[in-house]
C-alpha cells in the first residue's frame, strides 16, 4: 500500500493511496479515490482492488 498523494494545507489534507499486487495473471494496480485520513484512503483502495479481482474472478 502505498500513499500517491499528500495534498493541501496541514489542517485540510487529502490523502490518495494505491495498491499492487502480482498474481500468477499478471499485477493488478488499482489508485483508491481522495480521502481526508489515510486509513480512509488505504481502505477506498483495497475495496477497489477486492472488487476488481472478484470481477475478473480471480478472487
């Protein structure tokens, strides 16, 4: 998981982070949507990565 984006002022920020992931059908590489705390931005992207995977059914 990897934070691609730190914006705004301090007291304001916006978060946006991505996750990779290598499997046996290639890497999935999926950016999360701006969120206002890191944890929040870590979670958008790993519920799209899940999705995505289910989609292809590869979950």
């Amino acid at each position: 998981m990897n934070v691609e984006k730190d914006l705004g002022p301090s007291h304001e920020r916006i978060f946006v982070c991505s996750v990779k992931i290598a499997t046996c059908y290639g890497t999935f590489y999926i950016v999360g949507d701006e969120k206002s705390r890191v944890k929040d931005a870590e979670n958008s992207a790993a519920s799209l990565m899940i999705r995505a995977l289910q989609e292809r059914k590869h979950l």
